[in-house]
C-alpha cells in the first residue's frame, strides 16, 4: 500500500478521546451557534431559543462579567420583541440576532486567547 491508503486505527482514537471531545465551554459555544442558527431559519421558537441560552450558564461564569451582561441584556430583549410582529419600527429582529452573533463571536474569541 501507498503513503497515501492509511487507515485510523480504532485502538489509536480510543486511546486519545481528548483530540475529539470538544471542551465543555466550547461545547455551549456551539449549542448555542447552533440554536441561534436555528432561530434564524424558524426551526425553533424564540421561547426555545432563550431558554437554551440561559442554561449556558457555564460558559458565560468562564468569560468576565460584561459578556454575561450583555447576553441576558439581549435575551430580554427578545423576550420583549414576541410583543411585536417581525420587525418593527422601533425593532428589528435581524440586528438583534446579528448582535447575539457578534457576542458568541467575541466569545470564542476570549476562550481562544492564552492565559
């Protein structure tokens, strides 16, 4: 056989569970890319979508206070806009969502950075 027809061994990748199990932290991370990307396409109600957010609780103790701040300021916020229909004068979902985005982003971001 070539170089190139090399098979994983079983033995190997049970003997090395720490290269594909995804860190607790960056396990909420990725709930919750997911859900939100989930939200985005109507696959689960806003309701499902903030009570997955605030079980993550974990993940935001790991980041300093302004992320969790931020984050419950957000949820509130959605949890408001089910008063309104779509987007509003006043509200736009879409930015909302966008700027749940951009706070899981800087969020990888500070678990991604040394300490």
């Amino acid at each position: 056989m070539g170089r190139n027809h090399r098979i994983a061994h079983p033995e190997i990748i049970a003997a090395s569970p720490c290269l594909f199990i995804m860190s607790p932290l960056l396990n909420s991370l990725h709930t919750l890319r997911k859900a939100l990307t989930d939200l985005r396409s109507n696959a689960i109600t806003d309701r499902a979508f903030v009570q997955t957010a605030r079980e993550q609780t974990d993940l935001f103790a790991a980041l300093p206070p302004k992320f969790e701040t931020v984050w419950l300021n957000l949820l509130d916020r959605l949890e408001s806009s089910a008063l309104f229909s779509e987007e509003s004068c006043s509200f736009s979902q879409t930015d909302l969502l966008d700027s749940l985005a951009m706070v899981l982003d800087k969020a990888q971001a500070q678990l991604d950075t040394p300490t």
